[in-house]
C-alpha cells in the first residue's frame, strides 16, 4: 500500500500552505499597525549640537538703551527769590529767615557786625566828650591864668576872649570833629550794607531798575512783574533797611 501510494506533489503542498500564512500575516500586521496607532507618539528630541543653525540675514533681539527707557519725572523744587528782587516787608522776612537757618555762621556774622559797630560808637562818643571836656579846661585855664596875672600887677595883662568867642570857637571844632564822625559812619554803614548783601539779606543789594527817585515818580509794576518786587522809593528802601536792622538786632542782641 505505501509502495502505491502518490508522492504528493510539493507545488500544491506549498499552495495550499499559501493560503493559510497569508491571512495569518496580514492579520498580525493589521494588529502592529492599530498597536502603533493607538500608542502615543514621542518625537526624539534633537541634539543640541545638531539643531540647525538660523539663517544669517534674520535679526537677533536687540538689548533695549537704557537711555530710551522712560525716565521717572522728579517734581521740580521751586526757584528761590533773588534777594535783590524783594522789595516787600513780608516776603524779606521770609527770605532772611530761611537765609538764617541754611547759613551756619550767619548768627555770627550778624553779632560780629553789631559788636563792632557798638565799638565805634563808644569810641566816638568818648572822644566827643573828651574834646568837650577839653575845651571847658581850656576857658578854665585862661580865665586863671588872667586872674593870676592882674592879681601879680602885670602890665596890661591879655584879655582872655569873651564867653561868646570861646563858645563860637569851640562849637567849630565840634563842628568839624562830628563831619570826622560822620564819614567814619558812612564808610562803616557802607561796609556793614555790602557785607549784608553778601550774606542775601534783603533790601541792601535791590535791584537799582526797581528804585525810583521821588514819591511822585512811582509807577503801577507791568503785570509779569512778580508780586513781591513793586517798585519803591529811596525813602521806603532806607526805611526797610532800618527795619531790617531792627529785626537783626532784636534777634542776635546779648
């Protein structure tokens, strides 16, 4: 029986094999598509060294200029009044005060002034009643020295001069030693109002434009003309300076 059996024939065993591998492999490549759908995709990242380089003609970010930057606005002080512009009482106090407290020595300048000048005066004073002393021992004198001589029996003794002709003369020499006084006073007045001015104390360096010479000459000020800057007379300038030195004197005196 086996003798007489077929040898099968290979071509149809191996078409036969064909159709069941067939569906059996395109079934498990059906399944790894649908697995490789369903798993989420990662991308690979790429090499730092390997990332392409940007083209040459794009702009790289600029650094902005911290000059371009906006500036914080600081609020501007307001500009101090120039000293020489003040002609009102009000606003020279005002000024003189805040000169006094920014200025450390301007207490001592102050007092240095008043001492000095409180010196002059006493020297003045006490060489005026020196020289007035002076001439009433001079008429003493002759008026003895006459007396001694008739008293001796001198020969036509001199007359001394009559009680008229000494006061005449001794009120000329007064005379002339007050005009010695008084340009020793103004050249101190002067030194004491060019070193005021130069500490700001107002009303002694007022612009001259705002000083007019008589009463009757004073205008209305333009209307740009500050508040505190009305044109005044020399009158009124001397007055606020003598104003101004009493207010000095009652603060800084001893």
């Amino acid at each position: 029986m086996e003798g007489t059996t077929a040898t099968p024939d290979l071509q149809a065993i191996l078409s036969t094999l064909a159709q069941f591998s067939a569906p059996v492999q395109n079934q498990e490549s059906a399944q790894v598509t649908q697995n490789h759908d369903a798993q989420p995709r990662v991308e690979t990242p790429i090499p730092r060294h390997f990332q392409p380089t940007p083209p040459a003609d794009v702009e790289k970010p600029r650094t902005p200029d911290p000059r371009l930057r906006p500036q914080s606005r600081s609020i501007a002080s307001p500009k101090p009044i120039d000293p020489a512009t003040i002609t009102t009482w009000q606003d020279g106090l005002r000024c003189v005060t805040k000169i006094a407290a920014q200025n450390a020595q301007f207490a001592a300048t102050i007092k240095k002034m008043m001492a000095d000048q409180r010196k002059h005066e006493m020297r003045w004073y006490s060489e005026r009643q020196a020289l007035k002393q002076k001439q009433v021992n001079r008429s003493s004198s002759s008026a003895q020295a006459h007396s001694i001589l008739q008293s001796l029996g001198g020969a036509n003794p001199s007359k001394p001069a009559s009680d008229a002709e000494s006061s005449s003369s001794n009120e000329a020499e007064l005379a002339s030693f007050d005009q010695k006084i008084y340009a020793a006073q103004v050249e101190m007045e002067t030194a004491m109002t060019a070193e005021l001015k130069g500490l700001g104390v107002p009303f002694f360096g007022t612009d001259q434009s705002l000083v007019v010479l008589e009463d009757g000459m004073v205008k209305a000020p333009p209307e740009n003309q500050p508040k505190w800057s009305p044109n005044i007379t020399e009158k009124q300038l001397l007055e606020l300076r003598r104003r101004m030195v009493g207010h000095l004197e009652d603060l800084y005196r001893d």
